[in-house]
C-alpha cells in the first residue's frame, strides 16, 4: 500500500496521529506545544505555516473552537447579555478563528476535513463558510457519549458509522473546571480517528487513481 503524507494540524494528543502511522502512513501531528505523548513526530509550530507546505496528501485540522462554537454564543454580549450590546473584542477574535478556520479549509492538499463544534451562525454569515459535511458523534464510532462534531470536508467521503453503541452521556461537557479541562475536551475519540484512518487513507489514494 502507498503511504500517505498526513498532517493534523491543531493536534497534541497524537490520537489521529497515531491511527494513521499504525496503517502505516507517513503521519504528523502539529500544533504550538509538544505533543502529549513525546512523539518525534510532531512539528511544534504555526499550523497554517505547516499546512501551506505543500507536502501532504491529506490534512485533518482540530482549530480551536473556543471563538466559533455556538455554545459561545453570550460572550459575543456585554455581561453575556444581548441587550447590553456587542462585545468588542470577543467579536474580533470570533473574526481571526473563522479566517484561521478558511485558511486550514482552503490549505493546499488534495484532501481536507477541518473539525468543530456545531458553529455559531454570525462567523458562517459573515465569513461565507459553508455547512458541514456531515455531523457525527461519538456512540457511532463505539464511545457511549455524545458531542456533536461537524466536519468540513474537501476530497473527502462522509465517514460511514462503525460502532454504534447504546449510551448518550454528555461526559465531556459536563467535566469539571480545572487546568486540564480545555485538553481533554478537545481529545479526538479513538473509534472516530481509527475510522479516520481506515476509510480517508483509502479514499485518497483512490482518487489519485481515478484522476
């Protein structure tokens, strides 16, 4: 089998990482701090620098989420109240995180899914970012949980389900405060980045030969 040239971009867990190189593909992970698990290969940087390389067949990007998602949605308002009016610089952050959310979109690679969130509406009207794809979340992919992930795909088939299980806990939502909070909220699934693994390596390879 060809390998495939992979980058995450905005990962540090290595999860998606990891599935990919275990099929054998030339798989890196990228994000501003080390990788959680040491991994040598990891590029500690910019992810629009690292996906504007042009040497990947496919990219994965988990940007952050914190300015786009809809549960966001009062901190657009002063004292997180509509009728106190715009929050200023939340507003100019939601801004800079829908055109890094393009940038990764638009990178130059045959084959793109950017992950997030269910996603405000203002950054889709002001932004003209489209739809995902399609909606998945965890239970369909072996993990009893819920949280809903959009995923904007370019070059890419839907992933198909592969594990749907009983469960429909908000585990992840409902986690306590704390330092690691914001980490382990943004760990890809494994079920959902094995599927990842198995189903895009082939869809990119066999678009190459249909080409």
């Amino acid at each position: 089998m060809k390998k495939l040239r992979v980058l995450v971009a905005c990962e540090r867990s290595g999860v998606v990482r990891s599935a990919f190189r275990s099929l054998g593909h030339d798989a890196w992970s990228n994000d501003i701090v080390p990788a959680d698990d040491g991994s040598p290969y990891h590029i500690q940087g910019d992810a629009i620098h690292a996906a504007y390389t042009g040497q990947w067949d496919l990219i994965i990007a988990h940007p952050e989420c914190t300015y786009l998602a809809n549960s966001g949605a009062k901190h657009l308002y002063a004292g997180m109240n509509k009728v106190n009016g715009p929050e200023p610089d939340r507003w100019a952050k939601m801004g800079a995180a829908a055109q890094f959310f393009l940038s990764l979109l638009n990178a130059p690679a045959p084959a793109v899914c950017v992950e997030n969130p269910i996603m405000l509406g203002h950054p889709k009207r002001l932004f003209d970012i489209p739809d995902p794809a399609q909606i998945i979340q965890p239970y369909q992919f072996g993990h009893g949980e819920t949280k809903a992930t959009g995923l904007w795909l370019r070059g890419l088939m839907p992933l198909r389900p592969t594990d749907v299980v009983e469960g429909r806990e908000q585990r992840v939502f409902r986690m306590p405060p704390g330092p690691e909070r914001k980490r382990l909220r943004s760990r890809t699934y494994e079920g959902i980045a094995l599927a990842m693994a198995d189903q895009w390596g082939g869809d990119v390879l066999d678009a190459r030969r249909a080409a």
